[in-house]
C-alpha cells in the first residue's frame, strides 16, 4: 500500500511540473513582461524607464531561463523561471504584483471558502442522495418520470439565476440575511446561509439525476434480484443493499473534489461578497494580477492530482475487489 | 464579394466560415446516414422518441435565428455622385429581419409593454417645469390615451399575431401532410387520421403541436414588437428582444464551434492513445492529465488575459470592432475546446483499447491491414457513437459556461450581444426602485429554453445511441 502510495505521488511530479511549464510559456513567453508592464501601467506611451522600473520592482528583469551575466548556477538560478516558477513547488508563491504575499493571503482566504464549499458538499450529497433513493423506489411510475423532467429543467437554469433570484427574493424581498459580506467567527453564519442553499439548489438537478441514474443499475443487478427472491422487502433491499454499494461510486466521486474544495466557488463567492479564494482569484483576474493568477494555477492543478492520488486510494479501500498495481 | 441585385457587398467573418463548415459536414453526415441503413435505424430511434422530436423543432428555431445572423454584409449607404459606398459597419440578414424593432431606440429603460420612459424627465410646459415620466418616442407612440387604450390595443394585436402564425402552422401542416401522404404512398386522409390520433411512428402530432406553439408564438411576438417593446428597453435604449434574438448566434457558435476545434484532437490522440498503446499511451495520458489538472476557469482566465495583453499591445491589428470581437468570440472557443477535450480523448482510449482486442481487428491485423486503414475502417466508426454523445451533451454546458464567463469578464467581448452581457449589465440594475428585471428574464428565459431543449434532445441521441442502454429499453 505505501510502496503504491509513493508511486502515485512520485508520478504526479511529471505532471506538476508540466503545469509549471505551460503556464510558464502562457504568461512569460506568449507575451514578454515588457507587454504586460505596458498594459499594467496602461498608456501607449509609458517610457521604457518605467517599464524597467516596474519589471525590476516584481523581478520581471531576469533572463527568462539562462542568465549568462551571471557565474556558476546562478546561470540558472537566477531567471525569471527559476525565482517565478520553481518556487511555486515548494508553495512559495513570493508576492503578488501589487506587492502582498501570495501564500499569506491564500492562508488567510482558504477558510471562508471552506466555510461555504464544505456544508454545500454535505447538505447537498444528503438531499441528492435521499431524492434520488426515493425517485429509485418509485421508478417507472409518473412520479418517476416527472422528477426526472424536473431535474432536466434544474440543470437548464444558469446557475447565476439561482444566485441572482437567492439575493433578490431572500435578501431584498424578505430580509432575512443581509444580500453580501463577511464576517469572522460565529457571526459569519448569517452571511453564509444563502450562499450555501444557493449552492445546494444550483446542484439537485444534475446530482439528483446523476444519483438515480447510479441506483437504478445496481438495482438491475442479479444480487438484487435474488435478494427479492428471497422474499426481502423493498425497503431493506433499497436501504442495506443497494445504497451501500451504489455509495462506492458517489463517495470515490466525492473524494475527487475534496481538495480543489479549498479553492471555492468563484462565482458564489464573488456574488455573495465572501472573502475566499474564489474571490481573491476573480479580483486577481479584474486587476491583471499575474502572479496571484499564476499561484492559483498552480494551486488548484496540485489539489486536483492529490484528489487523484486520494481517488485511486479510496477505491481500494472501499472496494476489495480492486487491487494496486 | 459584391451581390450586384441586392447592393450589398457579402463579408465573411471567421467565426461565419466556420459555421457553415460545420454545416456543410452536418449536411454532408445527414446525407451519409441516410444511405447507411444501421445509422439511418439509430437516427429514427432518436425521431421517435417524443422528446427528441419536440426539442428537434424547438432547437431548429433556435438553428434558423443563428443562421440567419452569420449571413454578414455591408450595407449601401449614399451613393453620391454616381460612387457606391459601402457601409464600414457589418450587418447579418437577421439585423436586417429585425430592422424595425432595432432602430426603436429609446432614451433609457422601459419596462415590457410600457408606453413611458421607466426614468422621470424634467420637461416645460407652458413655462412650467414639471418633472414626468416622458412617452416613449417609439413604444406605444401610436395611442393617443395609453392608460385606457392600451390592453384592449395589445389584445388585438396579440390575436392579429396569433391568427398570422396560425395561418403560417396551418400551411406548414399542410405541406407536412402532403409531403408525408407522397412518400408513404397512402391518401390524404388516412394521413391526417393517423396524425390526429397520434398513432404515427414518429410523433408528427407532438411536432405538429410543438410548431404551432413556437410559430404561434413568434406570430404574436413579431406584431407585437412592432408598437411594443415586448421585453422592454435598457439602459441605452435598445430593444431587449432584439438583444436576445442577436444572443442566438454568440451562444450557437460557443456550443458548436468549440465541439469542432476540438474534435480533431480528441479523436486522433484518444484513438492512437488506445491502438498504439505503450510509450504513445503513456504521453497521451500524461499530455491530458496535465490539461485537466489545471482548473479550467483559470486556464481561461490566462489565455483570455494573455490575449488581452497581445491585443493591447498590436492594437494596430485590430482596427475593425467587429473583427476584433469575432476574434475574441474565436479565441475563446480555441480555450474552452482546449479544456474540455480531454473527457472525450479518454473514453475514446478506453474504447479503442477493448476493440483493439476485438476478433475483427485481429484478423485485419493478421491479413496485413495497415495500421492507419485499421483505424479508418474498423475502429473510428464504432467510437463515433461516443463522439456523438459527448458533442451533443457538451453543447448545453457550454452555452450555460458562456454566460458566467462574462460575468468574471474573461468572456466574450463586451461588445458582441451575448446573454452573459446582458446578465453582466442588468444585474447591476437589481438596487434600483422599481426593479430592472426585464433583461435578466429575457436572457435566462432564451438560454433556458436553449439548454432545457439540447439536454433533452441530447438525452434521446443518448437513449439511441449508447449501447449499455440499449438492453433495458
């Protein structure tokens, strides 16, 4: 298992640093940095001082990868790729181009966007799964059929509306929860509530029909069948037999996301005026902050290969049948 | 390309060629599966199936909207002194259909149906100065008393509407009738029978009734919006449901033409990935674990700031407004091809490497078939049910994916008419008293029905084409 375990992590460092690689042609070859000082300053006629002023505030006026001014590995060393890029691995994403620490703010947003991302997952994989068990129970009958045009009409509706319909009616209508905004420690519950239902309802459609979708193959299974045979009634065979094996590919499914959950919803956050990553990375975007851009790249590629890595490892424990190698 | 009888000079944009080469290969296909019976057996199954129907003739609205708006040219404006001089700006066939509600530019807003303005003006009368909501120069200008006349005067016009487009069903129907009574050699009459009882094998009469609804509808819109903004103004004046309708074509090419770029890559890589296995497998994989591991919104917001900073930078390439949004619109479907081809290349590999083992490939291997007719003959058109599959569910992600694009501006350009912007732009108008909410509904009701209708659409191509669903049906 440990020898698996360390194979899988040793095959994701090709890809990591794939990841480097392109966004490393994306922001620094594809456009020089004298292109990107030129838009940040903004005038057509910013002098080549400024420009160079701004380069060498941020580091942008290295060599991209060789510096033959300078001795030894410093050759290397000291390059745009080396002191941008090879940092990252090692999570020092260095400061934003507006001056502020990456790592410090990615440290001080993570939690407002689990604050949301995390009850989302749970509140909404209880009401997927319970919908769809009980949409499993009534198959083939109007009930069925309706529930599942239902959740074809959910899915068709941007998600956008959920949030803008959510504000208008919850916050503007009825004034239960203020519309945006954040605040720290238990006060937060109230800014957090819309968002969450938000969330939930946004993902019913497509995780409810996914679900049953999941339920009724097990339940087209031989094993279901001789259990009926059997003469066990339909509520244990849905409750003991097949939801527990249907679970194995919902929660692997589940597992996946995990760790990209750190990196929050950009759109709900943004809306909701939440201060997670999801924000900080629309913001990065609105001011052309490279760097914060380039961190979150590189972040979000790291969590999705760990939920790989976390994938393939609870598959084998959940699912004897699977072996490693 | 000058048409000489019409005075217009034709102009092609990028994204324009591009649509009507997918046409052409679309035709082309159609043509193709017609002539191959076991397709032409799988394509009836998804003409059979109700919902396929009904999401069939509803999309083709959609279809005709978005055609009609690719057919760009220049206008003639004046030609003095014997010289013909055509307009700089570029306009589509349906802007020239929709003529008259685009140029019933108010001042402001206005909500659905209003006669005035949604904003108070300071105006003078008789040396007074007195502060009303002003008429609308176009909207309703034809009444003399709005507040009395004005829903006995929607009222008929809405059945003026109706009776046009049930003039419109009824001809349609009859063509449908004569068309079907020809080809399967029965009388008139047993055909309209068969029809209004519903016994057909294909749902005519649920296609008949989705058609008289959705002409019935354009009937009453069309006459309606032209002594009315039906969806009201915004905020510079423009008419809401000539926005929308211009909305069409943005959210057609983003389903469409991102499935197109993407396509070659997915195809060539997952099959080769499959066939060849072995180090080429082993890059593939590695080549689009790399891609999906960088989360795609961020993956867009870098190539679309990137392309920003090129455009800023060689603004002289890019005089022209309407290139550079098209540009922009093409770009945009390159990126979200980019990141959305790897699902695709990997059920094809798993695909090609079952069949791959498959006896009828070992024995065209063991005859000395080569390697690149092997893929060609035996192993492409037994994965095209997947492709199939994946282009038609993708299309309702990515025409919802456009919209909130926009909203964290790494969308399409400000400039091109796209629900996204209109969302963008209205939703800041949602603290106003009384609310702005027509270009919010407006939009989410186009894009909805667009994206309810493709999924449905893309569940019956599902239910025809896949394999596994197959033995319960």
């Amino acid at each position: 298992m440990i020898a698996y375990i360390i194979r899988r992590v040793l095959y994701a460092i090709p890809i990591l640093v794939g990841v480097n690689v392109i966004t490393f042609i994306l922001f620094f070859v594809v456009n020089s940095p004298d292109d990107m000082a030129r838009l940040y300053l903004g005038d057509k006629r910013v002098s080549q001082e400024q420009v160079d002023s701004w380069k060498s505030e941020r580091g942008y006026d290295k060599p991209l990868l060789y510096n033959e001014t300078a001795k030894g590995l410093d050759r290397f060393t000291d390059t745009i790729f080396f002191t941008k890029s090879v940092g990252l691995f090692v999570f020092n994403f260095g400061p934003s181009d507006y001056g502020r620490d990456i790592g410090y703010e990615i440290q001080q947003r993570m939690w407002p966007s689990l604050a949301i991302a995390v009850p989302v997952l749970i509140l909404g994989l209880m009401i997927n799964i319970t919908f769809a068990l009980t949409i499993a129970f009534f198959r083939g009958t109007y009930l069925d059929f309706w529930a599942v045009v239902l959740c074809v009409a959910l899915m068709s509706i941007s998600s956008l509306f959920f949030i803008i319909g959510g504000q208008y009616l919850v916050g503007k209508l009825l004034h239960l929860v203020p519309i945006s905004g954040y605040y720290y420690g238990f006060e937060a519950a109230k800014f957090l509530i819309l968002p969450v239902i938000v969330g939930v309802i946004g993902g019913i459609g497509s995780g409810t029909r996914w679900y049953r979708t999941l339920f009724l193959e097990e339940i087209g299974k031989d094993y279901v069948r001789t259990a009926r045979a059997k003469g066990l009634s339909e509520t244990t065979l849905l409750f003991r037999h097949v939801l527990q094996n249907a679970l194995i590919p919902i929660l692997t499914g589940v597992v996946v996301v995990l760790p990209l959950l750190f990196l929050g919803s950009l759109i709900t956050e943004s809306f909701f005026g939440i201060p997670g990553l999801g924000s900080y990375t629309i913001e990065a975007i609105g001011n052309q902050d490279f760097a914060v851009v380039r961190a979150m790249v590189f972040l979000g590629a790291f969590l999705y290969v760990i939920g790989l890595i976390l994938t393939d490892i609870s598959y084998t424990i959940v699912d004897p049948r699977v072996r490693l190698n | 390309m000058i048409v000489p009888l019409l005075d217009i000079k034709l102009g092609l944009l990028l994204t324009d060629a591009l649509i009507f080469l997918l046409l052409i290969f679309t035709v082309a296909f159609a043509i193709y599966v017609s002539r191959t019976p076991h397709l032409r057996s799988q394509w009836a199954h998804v003409l059979h199936n109700r919902a396929g129907m009904i999401s069939m003739v509803v999309l083709s609205f959609y279809l005709v909207m978005g055609l009609l708006d690719s057919i760009h040219f220049y206008p003639k404006v004046e030609s003095g002194e014997g010289k013909v001089v055509y307009s700089v700006q570029l306009d589509s066939v349906l802007d020239k259909i929709l003529a008259p509600i685009r140029i019933a530019v108010e001042k402001t807003y206005s909500a659905p149906f209003a006669t005035n303005l949604y904003a108070k003006e300071t105006v003078t009368v008789d040396g007074v100065e007195t502060r009303i909501y002003p008429r609308l120069k176009h909207g309703g200008s034809h009444l003399d008393d709005p507040e009395n006349e004005k829903s006995a005067d929607i009222l008929s016009h809405t059945l003026q509407g109706a009776f046009k487009g049930t003039l419109v069903w009824l001809l349609l129907a009859v063509l449908l009738v004569i068309i079907l009574a020809y080809r399967n050699k029965v009388s008139l009459s047993q055909i309209i029978s068969s029809l209004m009882r519903g016994k057909s094998v294909t749902p005519w009469r649920s296609a008949l009734f989705t058609l008289a609804l959705v002409v019935l509808l354009i009937g009453v819109c069309a006459e309606l919006s032209v002594y009315y903004h039906v969806f009201g103004t915004d905020k510079v004046g423009e008419d809401v449901l000539y926005q929308s309708l211009k909305s069409i074509r943005t959210g057609l090419v983003i389903g469409t033409l991102t499935t197109l770029v993407m396509l070659p890559f997915a195809i060539l890589l997952g099959i080769m990935a499959g066939y060849f296995r072995g180090w080429i497998d082993d890059l593939i994989q590695y080549l689009y674990t790399t891609l999906n591991s960088i989360p795609s919104v961020l993956l867009i917001a870098a190539s679309i700031l990137m392309l920003q900073v090129y455009m800023t930078n060689n603004a002289d390439q890019f005089n022209n407004l309407t290139q550079r949004a098209d540009l922009r619109l093409l770009f945009l479907c390159l990126i979200l091809g980019v990141t959305s081809w790897t699902g695709l290349c990997r059920l094809l590999r798993g695909e090609t490497f079952k069949l791959r083992e498959a006896d009828y490939i070992q024995a065209a291997t063991a005859f000395g078939v080569g390697h690149f007719t092997i893929i060609l003959r035996h192993i492409l058109p037994n994965v095209m049910h997947i492709v199939l599959i994946t282009v038609v569910l993708d299309f309702s992600g990515l025409v919802l994916a456009e919209a909130v694009l926009s909203y964290i501006e790494i969308g399409v350009d400000p400039t091109t008419n796209s629900w996204g912007n209109m969302i963008n732009s209205a939703r800041l108008e949602m603290a106003r008293e009384p609310i702005v909410w027509w270009s919010l509904a407006a939009a989410f009701l186009f894009m909805f029905v667009l994206v309810l209708f493709a999924n449905l659409f893309s569940d019956a191509v599902r239910d025809a084409f896949d394999p596994r669903l197959q033995g319960s049906q």
